[in-house]
C-alpha cells in the first residue's frame, strides 16, 4: 500500500470507535441532553388538541421512537442519506407555533400531520439546492450562527432551571434553582478531576448525582414510574390519515425552510466542532435524511425532525466526535420508545437537574461560535459590522419574544427563532458586503472597519533596552526599577537640566546622544 493509499484511508474524526461501554455510557449522556426537549413537543401540541393522558403518552413515545430512527440514519448512513456526523435529531420545537396554530384553526392533529407529510417533501426536494449554498457561510456566517445558537438556547436553560413549568407554584423558587446550580457545580467538579473519563461522562454523572440529590431533598418523584405498559410498538396511523389543508402546507413549508437552515448551521457547527470537512454534497445528504424521516414521521404519529443544537455543544464540552456514540444515542431512543417504562423513568429526572446541565452544554455552543470568529479576519473589511448586526439582529426575539407579533405570521415564523434572524441577516450582510464588489468602500473608508493592526514606530523602541517590560501602565527595567514616561516638553527640560549637571564636572555629552532616556539621577543610552 503506498503513501497516497495510507493517507485516503486515514480515519475521519467522527469515525473513531469507542470500547462498547464507553460508547452505550456516552450515548445515554446525549439521550438524557435532549430528552426534556424532544418530549415537549408532543406534551404542547397534544395539550392544544384536547388529546388525553393516553393519547399524549402515544405521541411521546412515538416521538421517541422516530427521533431514534432519524439518529441512527444520520450518523449511519447510507448513500445519499445521512451526513455521518455526531448529530441527534428529534422532534423539531421550531415547528411547535405553526402546529399548535394549525390545532387552534380547527384542523386538528390529523391536519398537522398532513401538513408535515406535505412540507417535509417539498423540503426533501430542494435539499440538494439548498445544500449548495455552503459557499456562502464562510467562518464570519458560521461563527456568528453558532454563536447564536448558544444564546438563543439559554433561555431554555434557564426556564428548566427554575423549575420547567410556569404555572407549578415553585416555579422560579431557591430549591429549583439552587438544585440546578448543585448540579452546574458538581458538573464542573468532576470537569477538574484528573481522570479524563469521568470527565468526559460528567455532565451524565452530575445529571445522577442531582437525581440522587433530588430525592433526598425530595424533589424527585419515581412514584408513577410503574403505571402503564411496559412494552409497546407505536402503533400507525394512530390518530387516522393525514388530512391536507392548503393554509396549514404553506405554513409549515415556511418552517422547513427554517428547519433547514438550522439543520445546516448545527451541521456546519458540529463539523466546526469534530474538525472535520463538510462540504455541500455533506450537508445535501444530512439534509435529506432530515427530511425523509419528517416525511416518515407522521405515519408513525409524530412532526418533524432536526438536529439537535443542545446536543452539538455536548459533543464540544466531552470532546467524543464519534458519531458511533450517537448512533447508541439512537439505538436508546429507539428502546424508550418501545418500552415506555424506561422513558418514564428518564422523565422522571427533575426540571432543574436539566436546567445546570444546560447552562454549561449551552454556554460551550457559543463558546465554539466565538473560538470560530475569532478567526474571522478584520482588518480591512466589513466583517466587525456584519458580526455585530447579526448578533444583535439574532438577539432581538431572545430578549424580546413579542417583538415580531404586529409582522405577518410566515414573517414571524422565521423571524421569532434567533438562529435564523442571525443566519438570515449574517448570510445577507455577507453577500452585500464580501461577494458584492459594488459599492464596497475601500479599506478603512468606513468607521465599521476594525482598527489597523498595532504597530510602533522606530523612534518609539530607540530608548527602550534589554529586558524593559510593560506592567500595569508602567515601564519596568530589568533591574525592576520604573523608567518615568514622560512628555517630549518634561524630556526635553530633563535632558537640559542633566546636561547641565554633567557639565559642571567637565563631561560633555555629544549632541548625537539626544535619543537617551531618564531614569532617576541616571542617564542611560538606548
């Protein structure tokens, strides 16, 4: 086998294999990341639709069930399906508004499934032209949208923290949030012990300890882990055919859109993340996995499907690229969707407890988008102005979730998430400001282009000597002694004033030494 062979059949990162405990260990972790969010869905909708305990409890583990099948196909794959990536998908929540909207207007579940099945093919369809517009995210794109999918997810963070439920009458109290903060800590604990496995599994390991610390403060209920099946296949067509309204399609095409952008972005991310080559044919195969099981999702009872964001920023906090781990993500997804039991004692884990957890996993996704701007080149262009409207542009619905309600609501729609305010407006400003040449000021003609770099001039060093140093706004010497700064009028009266006490011992100091410098009764040339 020669050298070029060698190098082709190099590994990929995302291709390493974990010892089977290790990798099952790793894949429960990404599970209990995203399981608060990938159940809320069917909790929301179903709540909308008047549907019962039973009913809801169908949609859950038919949600678990498909989400499973979509990791598996995503991190597998198989030709043109799947981006081989450490990506988890599930239950998309940026589609839960138009749902419960399309409940709301009479149509019922019947007609949200429809509208998925209907949307999610048009979305398959124009994946592989979607998937060409990889070229214009370049790092100062990317960055930002990585960045903003960091910010746009603390807030969920912060309301599981506080409990999770709004309306409970703790919501919000010390023991929720204090229970989230023992948790953030003992997650960060473990992060500082030397053994490099525990400190990989230690967002899992704090999300058990604060379990276990739950319910000696009982704040934890298992009670109702027993009631109900233990085994069951989600069963087809559960709530009928789907039924196709025109209003409810157009609707939730709008949101696919916005599906797919998000689902390229947490692609690019976790590649980013992974240090691994994506390319468009790479992001139209992700994509296209993504929109084949939401066509497949309402057969089986359950919407849309996407990349998880919550879970790209496990995989940066652990450092496990192995997609494999999240193949085993699936693989229990896939079980808890066929033994409800399981999942009920998953969801029996306490609000809070998810709510630390969250904070670091969330805070490590805009962490990665900072780490990736900051190899973003300023000087002499548009990119400082492009960064600073898309972060504020993307931080507008986090901070004021109302701000978009007097819009039409396909505007809203796309509008209300911060990652695709930021990727809009990042893609755009982009395109205005680095592909179109026309009208792009010339370096530094604008006050939005970043400083020059830092620069001295000759005449500035002449004076300073070998092992002069800058220390909390002052000039120290090798010796550790202070050399004063001074203005050129307090040198020039220095330097007189010195002369004159050298001449009246008889030393004449030639004129070509006018470059020296004061320090104390010294006088030292540079």
């Amino acid at each position: 086998m020669n050298a070029t062979q060698v190098k082709t059949t190099k590994l990929r990162p995302e291709d390493e294999r974990l010892p089977l405990g290790k990798t099952i260990a790793y894949g429960l972790q990404h599970v209990l990341t995203m399981y608060g969010g990938i159940i809320a869905p069917p909790l929301i909708i179903g709540g909308a639709a008047g549907l019962s305990s039973e009913e809801i409890g169908v949609l859950i583990a038919s949600c678990l069930f498909v989400g499973g099948l979509a990791t598996i196909l995503q991190t597998v794959g198989i030709p043109f399906f799947g981006c081989q990536l450490p990506l988890v998908q599930g239950t998309s929540f940026a589609s839960v508004a138009t749902m419960v909207a399309i409940v709301n207007g009479g149509g019922g579940i019947q007609a949200v499934l429809g509208a998925v099945l209907a949307a999610s093919a048009v979305g398959f369809l124009i994946a592989p032209f979607f998937a060409r517009i990889v070229r214009f995210f370049p790092p100062v794109v990317t960055g930002v949208v990585i960045t903003m999918i960091g910010i746009s997810l603390t807030p969920v963070a912060a309301n599981w923290a506080m409990g999770g439920n709004a309306k409970a009458e703790n919501y919000g109290s010390l023991e929720n949030i204090g229970l989230a903060g023992a948790t953030l800590l003992i997650a960060l604990l473990l992060s500082k012990l030397g053994n490099a496995a525990i400190s990989r599994l230690s967002i899992l390991l704090a999300m058990v300890l604060g379990t276990v610390l739950a319910l000696l403060l009982g704040m934890a209920d298992f009670s109702k882990v027993g009631h109900g099946a233990l085994f069951a296949f989600p069963q087809p067509l559960a709530f009928g055919w789907p039924v196709f309204e025109l209003g409810g399609i157009i609707s939730m095409t709008i949101v696919v859109l916005v599906i797919l952008t998000e689902t390229t972005a947490d692609i690019l991310a976790v590649g980013e993340i992974a240090g691994t080559k994506v390319d468009s044919r790479r992001i139209a195969d992700g994509l296209r996995a993504d929109m084949a099981s939401s066509m497949v999702a309402p057969f089986l009872n359950t919407f849309t499907q996407s990349a998880f964001a919550q879970n790209v920023g496990l995989v940066a906090i652990t450092g496990v690229k192995s997609r494999f781990v999240v193949t085993a993500g699936g693989g229990i997804l896939v079980v808890l969707g066929l033994l409800p039991i399981l999942g009920r004692v998953v969801a029996a884990v306490p609000t809070a407890v998810l709510g630390g957890a969250g904070i670091v996993l969330f805070g490590t996704v805009a962490a990665s988008g900072i780490r990736t701007l900051s190899k973003v080149k300023y000087e002499g262009n548009l990119n400082l102005i492009i960064v600073a409207t898309s972060v504020a542009f993307g931080c507008l619905p986090i901070v004021k979730p109302d701000f978009y309600d007097a819009f039409p609501t396909w505007f809203g729609t796309i509008f209300h998430s911060g990652i695709s305010s930021a990727a809009v407006m990042a893609i755009l400003l982009n395109l205005l400001f680095n592909e179109m040449k026309f009208g792009t000021p010339k370096k530094d003609a604008s006050v939005f282009v970043a400083a020059p770099p830092r620069m001295v001039r000759e005449e500035e060093v002449r004076s300073l000597m070998d092992g002069d140093h800058y220390v909390a706004g002052k000039l120290i010497d090798a010796d550790g002694e202070e050399v004063p700064v001074v203005s050129d009028e307090e040198f020039k009266q220095a330097l007189e004033q010195h002369q004159q006490e050298l001449a009246r011992v008889g030393i004449r100091v030639p004129a070509e030494n006018a470059g020296h410098r004061v320090k104390g009764n010294e006088f030292k040339h540079a």
